[in-house]
C-alpha cells in the first residue's frame, strides 16, 4: 500500500534508526514546516504559479505515497495552497530522489502517485468538490544524483513505440511532465536562493555535498557561515541540531571531532547540537 498517514515527529527522531532514510527522515523534518516549505516551494516553481496563490494558508498534506520499502531511495511531500482569486486548491507534490541515477520511468511513477493523489482528494472532499472536477497537481522532482539527468521527463518519453506512431495517436495520450531541479546544478534548475530561509538553504546544501567528504570540508566556510546565521534566529537549537545530525550521519568517513571543533572555532555554539 502507497498512501501512508504520517506525523510531523519531532527534532529527537530525525536520523534516529537505520529503519528510516537520513535524507528522507531530514528532508521531511525541515521542509515540512510551513515556513521553510514556502521557501522551497516559491524558490523552485514558476512566477506565474507563485505570485497567484495565497502562501499565508499552505498546508502539509500528512500522507505519503511511497512504498515504505522504498524509502531509503525516495522521499516525498504533498502540499496544498488555495488560488488567490478563487479559494480553490492547487496540490504540490515533491518527489525527492535519493539514489545516483536518473529513473527513466519517472514520469511514470509520478502518474500513479498524482492518481492516487486526486482519488484521496475526492474520497476527502466528496461533499465539496465540484462534480467531475479535479484539482490542479503540480509535480516537483528533486534530484540528488552525481550524474545529469539524461532520461526523459514526461510520460510519452518512457512509450516503447517508433516517434511518428506516437505522433499520429498524440492526441489520446496522456501528457505528465515533471519539474526538475537538479541540486548539484541548482542555478541551471533556476532555484531562486534568495526566497529560501537560512535553514532552507543548508538542507539544500548539505544534502547536494551528501556522501562528499571532501568537498564538505572544502565549503566548510559556507557551512559555518549558515550555522552562524542560523544561531541568530529563534528557536535555533533544533535546527542545527538537526542539520548537523544529518552531516555527520552522511560523512561516515569523516572527522566528527574535527568538524565539531571547526564549527566551535567558528562560533557557532558549543557543539552541543551535534
């Protein structure tokens, strides 16, 4: 079974257990707050899908529809956010890809995803919903993996059939592509930084330099300077104990100590978040 109900949990499970995914377990923790997930989300999707709806009312869906087996490899999030002018909902659907290599049946996968999405939404609303109508679902695909993404992102890419036979039946099929925002190409994705939060903005990093422990210690400046930030805010505790967490449990080669001491060095509290 897909749809699975699931809790916000708290800052002491993140990346507690080897039954759960670090990136899933981390992903969801950070972006599954609403401040940090209107960040995300206005970064990554359109202008012209952002500056119609109203953000001041985004909810978390709390149901997954990835197969618990799967976990480890894939993470995803669904969001709804009403229309500005209408009220009307439109559903987000974050896919987030943990492995190293592109899914040439991407697009697929998000097809049963998104159906299971509007039959939810319909057994949900069936007193509300507008006869033989359903809501608008946009699909995001956040992609971690080494390599560029060098399958195809619609449905009609993953047909087994010569091009002209699916031309002359184009009509009839259905059309799904996906939005992809690649993190180890994030300016060629067009992921607009500056609308991320300070948190939004290290979860991003640290989980591009996931597994990279030269390239963490090489941006260790950057690092410091977000945590740095990061301690100025509120209720800052949690988060970088989160954040850190995650580092270190993505570094297993890594100097823990060192990159405790460094992070003191640099002022950001004293290491007790780790």
């Amino acid at each position: 079974m897909y749809k699975k109900k699931v809790s916000g949990g708290g800052v002491g499970r993140v990346l507690r257990g080897r039954s759960q995914s670090p990136h899933n377990n981390f992903f969801a923790y950070v972006f599954g707050q609403k401040e940090h997930a209107v960040g995300l989300l206005k970064a990554i999707l359109p202008p012209g899908l952002t500056e119609r709806l109203n953000w001041s009312k985004l909810r978390r869906e709390p149901v997954s529809y990835v197969d618990s087996r799967l976990r480890w490899l894939h993470s995803d999030l669904l969001f709804s956010v009403p229309i500005l002018a209408t009220g009307q909902s439109v559903l987000v659907y974050v896919l987030v890809e943990h492995q190293r290599r592109a899914d040439p049946l991407m697009a697929f996968r998000l097809m049963r995803y998104i159906a299971r999405v509007w039959g939810d939404y319909l057994k949900k609303h069936k007193k509300t919903a507008k006869p033989g109508r359903l809501p608008l679902v946009v699909p995001v695909v956040i992609y971690n993996g080494r390599e560029a993404w060098s399958v195809g992102r619609s449905l009609r890419d993953c047909l087994d059939a010569p091009a002209d036979l699916v031309a002359a039946v184009e009509a009839y099929l259905p059309k799904l592509e996906f939005s992809l925002i690649h993190l180890q190409e994030k300016r060629a994705a067009h992921v607009v930084d500056e609308l991320l939060t300070t948190l939004g903005r290290a979860a991003l990093w640290a989980m591009e330099v996931a597994d990279d422990d030269e390239r963490v210690l090489a941006e260790m400046g950057r690092l410091t300077a977000l945590l740095a930030e990061m301690t100025e805010q509120a209720d800052s505790a949690g988060a970088l104990g989160a954040l850190l967490r995650y580092i270190l449990a993505t570094h297993e080669r890594i100097d823990k100590l060192g990159l405790k001491a460094r992070c003191q060095v640099s002022g950001v509290g004293n290491g007790q978040s780790a």
